[in-house]
C-alpha cells in the first residue's frame, strides 16, 4: 500500500503545495484542517481518494492522533498571526506544534517536518517570534530527527503579502508601510514546499532557513510591485514610533469590539518583529544545501498579480494596440 502522509494546515498557502507534491509522488495524503468542506479543492490533487481533507484541531490530543494514527511521515504547516482569542500565538505555534510532535512520535511516524519562520527567536520582544522558536524547541525535545523549515517572507499566487499590498494600491494614491529599509528573502512557496518533500522522502533533517536569491528593503518590494502591477504609488513609509501608535490604536479597536474588528492590518506585534531583518543566516543551511534552486520573484509575479494592473488581463494587450498606434 501507497505510503501516507498527514499535512497539519494542508489546504493552507504552504500546504496544498506540499499536499500537490506528495500526490504527485503517489504518497496517500491526509489534509488534517478545522473546515474539510472548505478544503474539498485539494481532492484533485491525485486519483479518487488519494487525497483527502478531515476534521482536525490542533489544540486537543485525540483529535490530533486520530489525524496522526498509521501515518508514515507528518507536516505540520499551522500558523497564526493572531495574538489572541483560543488559536493565539501559543496555543497555536508553541503547543500545538509540541503537540502534534509528542503524539507523532508515540504513534511510531518515520519522518516529521514542522514550518516555522526567520526570525524564531526565545529572546524577541514579538510574541510571535517567541512562539515560532518554543514550537521548534518543543518539536525537537520529542522529535530529534524532526526537520525544520525558516521561510523568509514566501510568495506565491495565493500569498497575503504581495496580494495584500497589490489590493491597497486601488483605494488612493498613497501606499502606507512600516519598517520600509528592513530586509527581506522572499522564497518561492513551491520551493518551500519542495524543502519539505526532501524532508518527508528522509532525504534532509536539521533546520534550514529558506530565502530566495534576492534580498531587497521592503519599500523595495513594494516598488518593485507597483511596476509589475503598472501603478504610481507613493510608498510612505512611516517611522516605527508613528506605526506603534497607530498599533496601538487598531489593537484597542479589537479589545473594545471583543474581535469584531479583527485587526489585520497592523498590530503592535507586527512592529516589532518588523524592527529587524528577515533573511537567511551567514552560517544557516539552505534550499541550495538541499539541492534546490531557489524561484526569483520575476519569474513568478507577473504570473498572478496582473489583476491588479488598470485594465487587469487585458494591460498587454492595450500596450500592445497603443504601441502600433505610435509606430
């Protein structure tokens, strides 16, 4: 019988990646999520039944084995950028992580993957950068052999972070973001996803930081955006003390609705962790230790992010006309 593997958060950004990869490879795949009607797309991944979403939640033990129970090798792809509520940064990325780790190992799996990101650090002043390195450490304590991955920013079709900001460009002329010269490695998420299959197949353990080959500023990337999506924009990018306030502003806003309002698009967390530079380490294993080359970003932005150009599809094509005209 064909080998299985359970992907924790496998309908997720990173993890129909993962899930598509390990079809293709004739694994059985297990997409353990919290909504398997809303997960229903991975099914075609593979043949009838090779590829199927169940019912998991991460915080409780037996649901969290069941998903586990006969299965060969486990991803775990569960993140959160939510500082809060029941699935907050330490339910989430520290004990969640812990245990679905503990119960891998007790139901005897061969090999585990566990997503984390550059920048897990015990001692950060960002609460999600904490629970980023005690989920490591936790996975490490039960599961030695376990192989991490550290994604810088990652990119990609479904991404939220050049979409988001594509998306702001239609509503003003201005384009807000802070930490403006704070570095980052953007990495392509199918070559993160391809990390962690060398991992699943037992051809790499230890931890690996995953970057692409460029490094650029983040007012950078947003430049580089705005030409891949034809927009005049001006980047502002707003000093850490002003962004901390207007933080600040938007976390009080959520507390005083009880989460009506979901703060999505700047918490005070966010400032901090983005007061520091988000690339691989000088002395860090990478994609290349894994003999993978690694996606530039003009290899693949132009491939999703035309929708948000002025006339969406059909820019090239009104290029194309004008310049006829002109000839």
């Amino acid at each position: 019988m064909a080998k299985l593997v359970t992907i924790f958060g496998g309908s997720g950004f990173v993890g129909r990646y993962i899930a598509r990869r390990m079809a293709k490879e004739g694994w059985r795949v297990r997409v353990a999520v919290r909504r398997p009607n809303e997960a229903l797309f991975v099914k075609p991944y593979g043949v009838v039944g090779q590829v199927e979403p169940i019912l998991s939640n991460i915080r409780d033990d037996n649901s969290v084995r069941e998903a586990i129970h006969g299965a060969d090798a486990v991803v775990n792809c569960v993140g959160t950028f939510d500082a809060g509520g029941k699935n907050n940064f330490g339910a989430v990325q520290h004990e969640g992580a812990a245990r679905i780790a503990r119960l891998a190992k007790e139901e005897g799996v061969d090999t585990l993957v566990h997503i984390s990101a550059i920048g897990a650090d015990a001692e950060s002043d960002s609460l999600y950068a904490r629970s980023k390195a005690e989920g490591e450490a936790a996975v490490l304590q039960a599961f030695p052999s376990a192989m991490i991955l550290r994604p810088s920013v990652v990119f990609g079709p479904e991404d939220a972070f050049f979409n988001r900001f594509a998306a702001m460009t239609r509503f003003g002329p201005v384009l807000p973001i802070a930490g403006g010269d704070t570095g980052f490695q953007p990495v392509y998420v199918d070559d993160v996803a391809h990390a962690a299959q060398k991992g699943i197949l037992g051809k790499a353990h230890g931890i690996f930081e995953l970057g692409g080959p460029e490094v650029a500023t983040f007012r950078e990337l947003m430049n580089r955006m705005l030409e891949v999506i034809r927009r005049r924009r001006l980047v502002l990018n707003m000093p850490f003390f002003a962004a901390r306030i207007i933080a600040w502003g938007l976390d009080m806003v959520q507390t005083a609705t009880l989460g009506l309002f979901n703060n999505s698009m700047l918490t005070r967390d966010q400032v901090r962790t983005l007061q520091y530079d988000n690339v691989v380490g000088d002395d860090a294993q990478t994609l290349a230790d894994l003999g993978i080359e690694a996606t530039s970003m003009d290899a693949v932005l132009d491939d999703y992010l035309y929708v948000y150009r002025p006339s969406g599809q059909y820019s090239d094509i009104k290029e194309s006309a004008r310049h006829l005209r002109e000839g």
